[in-house]
C-alpha cells in the first residue's frame, strides 16, 4: 500500500512537472516571438515615442530693389519649444506660456500630449515675448534659432511684397509669385530623448539658403509716391487709392503705392481689405493699360487718337 502512494505521489510529481515545463516553454516562445518576429514594430512604437523628426526652415531669400536696397530679409530669431517629459506640471507650464503668447492653451497642450517628444509653445516670437517666457524659468522649456521674416521698411510696398506664414510660405504679392526661388530647401532636424528623459537634437540635413530677387522699384520713388498718396487720400476724405510709377521707356514699375496697407510684420493684424492691390485689380488694371498705350504713342511721336480715353 505504501508502494501504490509513493508510485501516486511521482506520478503526481510529473505532471506538475509537465506543466511546469510547458508554461515555462510557452513563454520562451512568446518572448521569441516578441523579441524577434514583432522587434521592428516595438522598436518603430519606441522611436516615435522617444524622437521626433522637424523641420528646419531655410533662410527665404533677400527681396532688394532696383538700388540694392533690402526690402525683405530674414533674420535669425529665438522659438520656445517644450520637452514634455522633463515639465513636471505640463498643463500649468503651458497655461503660464500661452497667457503671455495669446494662443490657445487648450489646443498648445493638446498637441504636446500627441508628440511626447517635443513641442512648440512659441514659434518665432519676439524678443519681449521670448524674455518673458525665459523669467518664468520653467523646467522642461527649451529655446533654438529659427529664420524669421522680416520687412525693414515696414508698410513701404507691402501690396507688392507681400508676407509670409508663420512656416515661412510665401501668402500674397512677390512672397508669394515667386516662393519657389525665395523659400529654398528645408533642412531636417531629430530630437530624441534617453532613458533618463534628456533631450538631444541632431542636424539631419542642412537648410538651404533661398534665392534672392531684385525689384524694378526703387525705394525713394515708392516712398515718395506713398507719402503724396497718403495726403491726398487725407486731403480728399478718399477710402482708398492707387499709385503707380513706370518707366515710359522700358515698362518697369518704379513704384505700386496702395492705401489702405499694413505692415507684414504684424501678421494678427493684417486684414483683408488691407491686402488688396488694386494696382493690378479692379479697374486700375485698365488704367494702367491704358497709360501704357498712350506712353507708346508718345514715344513714337504719334498724334493720340481722339478716341482713346481712360475714363
């Protein structure tokens, strides 16, 4: 009888033993299967959650007029951006930041909870801006140089220069007619964060530089026929008007005056009726076709024709 126990026992044994063996040998071939068959995907979740790979903007070309004058330039300028793994208070850092930007808190959180790796807060502000941010002194809130936009001459030929966005695409006027020569070719930057949640970035692929363009404007006769613009705008009580400046020999625009303007460094506030050339819309376009034709004739010597009005 004690035999038929001992033989229960072992048997009892084995099984356990069995068992044992095989949810051992189960997770051998589940962490096999992980390791190496499902590696790449682990490993891409990972990289997306540790890098982060942007864009680096190309410094735009210079806009010159016909006298070598810089009319649009860029300049190299502080942008604040978060680490949200190194910000021990996430929401509140970015309520702070957003009260002195004015951008949507809601919306800046939002979108450094989808990229854990790296976050803008301020994209090229300005220099009181970005001195504030720095007083606060936050943990976790990074600062590097982007190209920024800048029109020197201020509300000078701002229908025909135009502006930019904040990515730095060209929006309206020469900005825009010609982004392709002046934006040139981005660069890529890779930020990443270790395993004790420092950051790191390295420079990808170099920015490269715009192609810069000359204006048949010059900038004195531009600034002259705004200035007269402008007072017989105050003069007459007009809403708006058009200046235009050509060449009778060659065709050049020498200068495009419109009011209203507004200045292309103010971008919030820029507004539409403000960005409308009419130099080249509405019924000026005619005009000045017509100006263009009569000026041929003149320099032909050719009596004008008596039918031939602008009106």
């Amino acid at each position: 009888m004690a035999a038929s126990k001992s033989i229960a026992g072992n048997h009892r044994l084995y099984i356990l033993a069995g068992l044992l063996l095989f949810w051992f040998s189960v997770i051998c071939l589940r962490l096999v299967y992980l390791q190496i068959f499902r590696y790449g995907e682990f490993q891409q979740r990972a990289d997306h959650q540790q890098q982060r790979s942007i864009n680096v903007s190309a410094k735009r070309g210079i806009i010159f007029d016909r006298q070598g004058n810089e009319l649009a330039m860029s300049v190299m300028i502080d942008s604040a951006f978060a680490v949200p793994s190194e910000v021990a208070d996430l929401p509140t850092a970015i309520s702070l930041i957003s009260r002195i930007t004015g951008d949507d808190a809601r919306m800046v959180l939002a979108d450094c909870r989808a990229h854990k790796t790296f976050c803008s807060v301020a994209r090229k502000a300005n220099a009181e801006t970005t001195e504030r941010i720095r007083a606060l002194n936050l943990q976790g809130i990074h600062f590097q140089k982007e190209s920024k936009r800048f029109y020197p001459k201020r509300e000078l030929a701002a229908q025909v220069l135009g502006y930019v966005g904040t990515d730095d695409g060209g929006l309206s006027g020469i900005e825009r007619e010609y982004d392709e020569q002046l934006r040139g070719q981005p660069g890529r930057m890779q930020i990443s964060v270790d395993a004790r949640k420092k950051w790191f970035a390295r420079i990808e692929r170099q920015p490269e530089a715009g192609s810069n363009l000359v204006l048949t404007v010059d900038e004195k006769i531009q600034y002259i026929a705004e200035r007269e613009l402008e007072q017989a705008i105050h003069d007459t009580h007009a809403i708006a008007g058009t200046v235009i400046v050509e060449n009778p020999r060659t065709g050049e625009i020498l200068a495009l005056a419109n009011r209203p303007t507004f200045n292309p460094n103010l971008k919030k506030e820029i507004k539409n009726e403000a960005l409308k050339n009419r130099a080249v819309s509405d019924q000026t376009g005619y005009h000045l076709g017509c100006a263009r034709r009569k000026a041929h004739q003149a320099r032909r010597n050719v009596r004008l024709p008596d039918g031939l009005h602008c009106d």
